[in-house]
C-alpha cells in the first residue's frame, strides 16, 4: 500500500463529499435515530461503492497508458467545471432529507442500518466522489491504496455528519468547499493532461 496515494485520495474524496447529499442524509438519520446503527449501514454502503468504483477504475487502467490519462484527465475537468460551475447543493440537501425523511421510524438497530445503506448506497450511484475514486483507481494503477483512502475519506464524512452535524455545517460554507473541491479536481486534470502528452 501507497501512503502517498492514500493521502491524496482521502485529500480529493474528503472535501468532495462534504456537501454531498449522502452527508446531509447521515445528518438527518443521525438526528432521527441513534448514530452507530446510522454508520455502520452508511459505512457498509460507501464501502460497496468504493470497491465497485476501483474495480471499474482497475479495469479501465488495462488500457493503454496514454489513453488512461486523456480520459482520466477529460473526467477530472468534467468534474472540476461540474463543482465549480454547477449549482449549490441546496436541492440536492433537501432531496437527501426526504430520503431520510423516508427511511422509516422503527428504532430496531438492524432495521435503522438497513434503512441508512438503502439511502446511501441508493443515492451515490454515479455521484461525483465515486467517478472520482474510479478515475484515481485509474490513474495510480493501485486499488487498494485508492480504496484505503476513499473510504477514509468517506466515512470521516459520515462521522462528522453524525457527531457535529449542523454546528460544522454552519462554520464551513459548502460553497467554499465546492471550490476547493474544483480546483483540486481542475490541478489533476492539468497534471494527468501533462503527463499524457508526455507519456
């Protein structure tokens, strides 16, 4: 394993999924039933996720070098312009708490589980964090550090969002960590563009 790989990822996917409708969902469930069944059924859903995205990510990486990169390079830029040009997340925080909202009232700590990975796994197919685990599985040609800090990444989310919740909300404004998140997404564009040219 790469602790160099494992950092940047968790330093990419963190901030990605700060204002992701997924956290605001562990935020909702977490005020609506007790935290731990909340994680682990949130976390047990981003792990599913995550290993699926490095699968895709590993089997996109047995294409030629040259070609991974442009496409690598191509999906960051897609990302980068979707976080910094796009709209708030605000639509997606209210959609995220009616699917909470949704999850039922039964306290049953399996059931609660059951209903937080149903959310979860439900609302982060095609999600900006997952395209991003895949296209980092891609470009380092090592799942298993991308993985490691992809789900790092995603489930100290899911922790924040159950233990600070609202006060953390309040202090971080999810439009500053949109563009952080962007610009991060636009510099790997550049260096995995550079590094196909060169390649």
């Amino acid at each position: 394993m790469d602790l160099a790989v494992v950092l940047t990822t968790f330093v990419v996917i963190f901030p990605a999924e700060l204002p992701d409708k997924s956290m605001f969902a562990s935020l909702v469930l977490g005020t609506r039933f007790r935290p731990l069944p909340v994680f682990v059924g949130v976390a047990a859903a981003f792990a599913v996720h995550v290993v699926i995205a490095v699968s895709i990510g590993s089997v996109f990486s047995l294409l030629p070098e040259r070609l991974v990169l442009f496409v690598v390079a191509a999906l960051f830029a897609g990302g980068s312009a979707l976080l910094l040009l796009g709209k708030d997340d605000e639509e997606q925080e209210e959609e995220g708490t009616a699917e909470a909202s949704r999850a039922g009232a039964d306290q049953r700590p399996l059931r609660v589980a059951l209903a937080s990975f149903g959310v979860v796994f439900l609302g982060e197919w095609g999600d900006i964090t997952q395209i991003t685990t895949a296209n980092l599985a891609a470009r380092y040609r090592d799942p298993v550090s991308v993985g490691v800090g992809a789900v790092l990444a995603l489930w100290s989310v899911s922790a924040l969002a159950l233990t600070l919740g609202r006060g953390l909300l309040k202090r971080i404004p999810t439009r500053l960590v949109r563009r952080l998140t962007g610009t991060i997404l636009a510099v790997l564009a550049v260096l995995s563009l550079v590094e196909a040219v060169r390649a």
